[in-house]
C-alpha cells in the first residue's frame, strides 16, 4: 500500500490517471477501441482523454474487436504503444485470433526479433444484471496462453500502478478491471510510481488461514478476513496482482505460515485460476498444510439475469467466510 | 513515367539491369523451391512447405515497387514474399531446417519466417490472420509520418476471413497506406475458389471505398507497373489499395500434396505451365526487346543454382538450436 501522500481516487479515475500520465511521458502511446474518445467509453474511464490528446491519439473505431485488436498488435510491432479498449471481457471471444495466434506468438516465432508492446483493457465481473454475454470473467482463457501477460488489479493503487507498468512492458499484456468496481475509492498518490508485475501483495495479515484473492474477489476476501476477525480466526488475504507472471513464492510462503488455503476467483472454479492457483499451493506447501487446498469461482453455468439467480454464481463475503470457518475446524 | 503493359514496350525509365534484376529474383524463388522440394524429398526437411512456384512474379512485381523500410505480411506460402523483400537464402533454409541460424533460430519454420531487417513482418500460418498486422503497421506509419507502405499478401482463400473486411473498412476510413494483395491462384486448398467465393472479388474492395484493380499475376512487369501506381497513390496519403492477381500455383497445395487429379486436371497445371508461366515469358520479352540475350539470361540461372546449392549446403550444415533455447524469447 502506498507510503506516499495520497488522496482518493475511484478506481475509474486512477485508470484514466495512468493512461494520461503515460501519453504525456509517451507520445507513442495511444488508445483504440470503440466509444473511446467523446463518449469515453460507456463507464466513462476514458471521459476527458481525447479533449487532452485529440483525435489522433484516441481513436473510435468501428465495432470490429478483431480488427483493431489485430491492427494493435501490428501498430505495436512497428513503433506505436497502442491501448486496445474491448468494452466487455466477453468480446474477447472476437479477438482470440489476434490474442492468442498473433499478438502471443509473434516474439517467440519471430526468434525475438519482432515485440508487440500491446496493452488489452477489458473487463470482468457479474452482479451488474447484464445477463450471459456481458459478465464473464475469462482472464483464464489468457493466462493460459505464453507469450501473453495477465493484470488483474483489485483496487485504485493497483489498477494505476500496473496499468503504468503494463504500457511500459515490452510484452503483449491483457489488463483486466472489475466493472463492478469502477466507482470504488481508495487512496493514491499524487507522486509517479509504478507496480512490478509477479509481485504478490499481502492485502491483510492473518496467522490461521490464507485467502488467495484475485480483481473483483479481493474485497470479498477481505470482508470475508473481516468477519472472521469476529469469530476468532486470523485470515490472510494475499493478492497476486498478475496471473501471469505469477508470484508463487508470495503465495506459497503464506500457506506454509497459516497451513490453510481458499483461492477466491472470479473466474469459473473448474478449470480455471483458482485451480491453477490452488495447485501451485499444494506442490509448494504440501507438507505444512493442514486441510485440502479449496477453490471458489463463478458457478458453472452461464451468468442468469435474475438478481437472486446471478446472486448464488459468484462467492460472496458470506460463502468465504463459511467455507474458512470449516477449514479451520470450526461450525 | 507513363506505364504500359503492352507487350512491345518498356516502362519508361526502367533500365536493363533492372529488368535482369527482376528476372534474377525470379529464378531464384523458382530454384529456391525447387530445392525445398528436394529437401522434402530426401527426407532432410522437417514437417512440409507450401511452394510458391508458378507464382513469382506476383511476389517480385509487388517488393521491386517497394523500398527496403516498406513492410510486408506474408502467408504459409510464404517464401516468394521473404525472398522477393530480400531475405537471405542461406538463413531462410536455415529457418526451414530448424536450424539456430535460421531467421527465427529454428523457432518458425517454413510459415513464419520474419525479418526486421527487410521490413518482413511476418509470415502467418492463419489464413488471413495478418490482416490486422498490416494495418496496423500502416496506421503506424500514418501517425508517424514515415512514409512507408504496407502490402498485406494473402491467398484468395483469405477472401472467407470476416477480419478482412473489418481493417478493410478501417483502413479505407482512415486512409491508411496499406495494399491488400490477393493471389488468386485458383484453390483455397483443395477446393475451387468458384465453390467458396460469392460475387464479384474487386467489389468487396470497391464497396469500402478500398481503390479496387486486378491484374494478370503471371506477368511481371504488368505486376510490377500496377504496384508502382498503388504505392505511389498509398504513400501519397490516398490510401489503400486491393490488388486481385491471377495466378497459379504448380505443385501441389503443400510439397505432399501429389495425387492432385480428384481437384483439378493435369491438363489445367499443363496449360498453365505452357502458356502462362512467368519466368519464360518474361525472358522471351527480354530477348525479344533486346534487353538481354538467352546467353545471359543462361549466366543468371546458372549462378542462381549455384548460389542456391551452397545456400542449402550451409543450411544442411548448420547447427540445430540447442534444447535449453525452447523457452527463450517467450517474453521481450
Ligand atoms: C484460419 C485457418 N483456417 C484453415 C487453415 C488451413 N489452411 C491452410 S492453407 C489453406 C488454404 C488457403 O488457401 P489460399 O488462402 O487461397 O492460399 P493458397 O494456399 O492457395 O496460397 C487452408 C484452408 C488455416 N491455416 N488457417
């Protein structure tokens, strides 16, 4: 967390913080993606860019994901640092071409000597009633994929900080924000600073259980560490940041020191980062564990529209906190 | 500089060892594959390669209009492209060997070979996937005023990818410098294009506003007049251009690819080879104007066999990357 003098900022504003901050240090740097400049974007993230950095630097483009995701990875490759803008995680589905047989592969089978410095903002996140194509949480998808990196911030400080690093990488990078966490404040800095990715950070310390938590999951971890608090049991919370590179020693070192582990994502809980993660945990910390790694995701089923369906899909601060209390022998 | 496809005349200003240049690079993609063949034969080449032989003057026309900084995307059937730009035959085995001094250490293969050094940015194995690359580039270009231009090389099976028509439509509002170079070489595969292609080509162009021509792709120096009008126009700031050329591809869809008759005639390849092929015509029109004579015209092949062998002799040689290389450059 920050040392710096900070103020509040939502999560929204720290976003549009890095990004003017970088295209001011950067002239490369430029934003593309659909309803980005006036209407700066329908979160309005991006509100004010284009009056700053005009037209040529933040383009609207037509609805065509894998165009422009396409036309990304070869302005990347030819001297331009584009940020690509897909509305909804969902979309990624159109660009998965460009994702995963371009833009990933491109340095490996070029023998290094082609880079695509590409950002990829989406989003993820249920809970905001918008049904089956506008909630899904693929991160997974990508982390899967060499050749790409993974961010997945979980709070103002974050989302600026890796946001700055993830435009400064050499590397393609796929940038994940929780839409449902758009409107959140929290503190940050007035001074320049920037985040390593694979670089976990302990969210709260605890002694008895550790909470792996991921993006939109880490509040829920943490109100879930809140009250169990109450009940007697001290709860880690541990936040890798990036699925990819992965900080496993963070991760793995607080499960030895509590000898419990939940990994907390929103992502579906079958194959997906949960898993990975969970995995991770038992080869590291096999010996100091105390109880089966769990996993908690997104219920497999597509996201339903109706508040008290969509509800029951996504692990809340209740199921979390249930879930450890179980774990750690208690009713 | 006025241009004619004529038959009995030169393009103004274009000297004889231009044109000997251009039948050099000819003969060498021709020989270059033919030696992949060879490879493939003798069970020295790993995996296949798809052969660009009958469709040379398509490649050469398009890269002799280009400068060394304009980029271009390739294909599977890619070797024309890479060699037509300038790449080495020599680290171009390489690469199809697997070997470290290939131009991706052995990373890419026949169907990705790359090379910043002659604006190469990339030959792709998905059809139709460098669509966006090469628009990209353009856009790059534009923004920062560099003045180069990007041909995107794709077969006419490409014409089915919906990514296509996206950066078309992007490329036209934007009035990028990017053109858009179809080898119709008649089968996406195994299959007749007639069967996958609805309409008329040039109108799917036209209808972005895209400057849409063909062009008979088995004639170089019409290829290579229409590409220095499409380039001047891209790089002039009009925008891009979709270049549709007739051509044909001799061997097989891939070097295995020998039993061929369940999808087209023997008679058709032989018609094609008789008639139409680039290379004969091209130095029977150079004979003819008095630009060179079948002497030289001799000298060139033979030193282009040479060349090639020793090229194929280094390759063979070469050293295989070693294991511990597989998980390096992953990451920049
Ligand atoms: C997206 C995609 N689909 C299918 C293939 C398999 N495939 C490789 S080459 C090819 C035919 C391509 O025909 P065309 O684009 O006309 O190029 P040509 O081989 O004739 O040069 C196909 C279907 C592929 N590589 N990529």
């Amino acid at each position: 967390m920050p040392e710096l003098p900070a103020r509040e900022l939502t999560f929204a504003q720290a976003v549009r913080e890095a990004l003017a901050e970088e295209m001011r240090r950067d002239k490369r740097v430029c934003i593309f993606g659909e309803d980005v400049a006036e209407a700066g974007t329908p979160f309005k993230v991006l509100s004010g860019l284009v009056e700053e950095f005009g037209r040529e630097r933040v383009l609207d483009t037509p609805i065509s994901e894998a165009g422009f995701t396409g036309m990304g990875v070869g302005a990347a490759m030819t001297g331009l640092r584009p940020v690509v803008d897909i509305m909804f995680g969902d979309f990624l589905t159109l660009t998965m071409d460009q994702l995963v047989n371009q833009a990933a592969k491109v340095h490996y089978m070029s023998g290094g000597t082609w880079k695509v410095p590409m950002v990829l903002r989406t989003t993820l996140g249920a809970t905001r009633r918008s049904a089956a194509q506008h909630s899904q949480s693929l991160h997974a998808w990508l982390s899967h994929v060499p050749g790409l990196k993974v961010a997945m911030p979980s709070t103002p400080y974050d989302a600026k900080g890796l946001l700055k690093t993830a435009i400064r990488d050499e590397n393609p990078v796929v940038f994940f924000e929780d839409k449902m966490m758009y409107k959140l404040k929290g503190p940050v800095p007035e001074q320049e600073y920037t985040i390593p990715f694979g670089v976990a950070e302990v969210k709260r310390e605890g002694e008895d259980i550790t909470i792996v938590a991921t993006s939109s999951m880490v509040q829920v971890a943490l109100g879930a560490a809140e009250m169990l608090g109450k009940a007697g049991i001290s709860a880690e919370v541990v936040d890798p940041r990036t699925t990819w590179p992965l900080d496993e020693k963070t991760l793995v070192e607080s499960a030895k020191k509590t000898s419990r582990a939940i990994v907390v994502d929103e992502g579906y809980g079958r194959y997906g980062v949960s898993g990975e993660i969970a995995s991770v945990i038992a080869e590291g910390a096999f010996y100091s564990l105390d109880a089966p790694v769990k996993r908690m995701g997104a219920m497999h089923v597509p996201i339903p529209f109706s508040p008290p369906l969509e509800d029951v899909t996504v692990p809340t601060e209740q199921a979390v906190f249930q879930a450890a209390r179980a774990m750690c022998g208690k009713r | 500089m006025t241009i004619a496809t004529d038959q009995s005349k030169v393009i103004e200003g274009v000297k004889a060892d231009h044109w000997t240049r251009i039948y050099r690079r000819m003969v060498m993609i021709r020989e270059f594959e033919d030696q992949v063949n060879e490879l493939y034969m003798r069970a020295l080449m790993p995996g296949l390669a798809h052969l660009y032989v009958g469709e040379e003057a398509v490649a050469v026309g398009i890269c002799e209009a280009l400068r060394q900084t304009d980029y271009i995307t390739s294909t599977h059937r890619g070797h024309g492209h890479c060699l037509a730009k300038g790449a080495s035959p020599d680290r171009m085995f390489a690469e199809l060997l697997g070997k470290e001094a290939g131009y991706c250490r052995g990373k890419g293969g026949s169907m990705h070979i790359a090379d910043p050094a002659t604006g190469n940015l990339g030959a792709n194995a998905i059809v139709g996937g460098s669509a966006g690359i090469a628009t990209g580039a353009a856009l790059s270009s534009k923004r920062l005023d560099t003045g180069q231009v990007t041909v995107c090389f794709f077969g006419e099976g490409a014409l089915g990818q919906g990514v296509l028509y996206e950066v078309m439509n992007l490329a036209a509002l934007w009035k990028l410098p990017v053109i858009y170079v179809c080898e119709n070489n008649l089968y996406n595969e195994y299959t007749h294009y007639s069967e996958t292609t609805a309409g008329d080509m040039l109108a799917r162009g036209a209808a972005f506003g895209v400057h849409a021509e063909g062009v008979d792709g088995q004639d170089v120096r019409a290829v290579y007049a229409t590409a220095q009008r499409l380039v001047e126009r891209a790089r002039k700031g009009e925008g891009p251009a979709f270049l549709v050329c007739d051509t044909y591809r001799y061997h097989g869809h891939h070097v295995g690819d020998i039993n061929r008759e369940y999808y087209r005639s023997k008679q058709e390849e032989q018609e094609w080879k008789t008639k139409r092929d680039p290379i004969k015509n091209f130095a029977g029109w150079m004979i003819q104007q008095r630009v060179a004579d079948e002497m030289a015209l001799e000298e060139i092949r033979k030193n282009v066999r040479v060349e090639m062998k020793a090229a194929v002799e280094f390759a063979i040689a070469a050293p295989y990357p070693k294991p511990e290389e597989a998980d390096e450059n992953v990451y920049a």
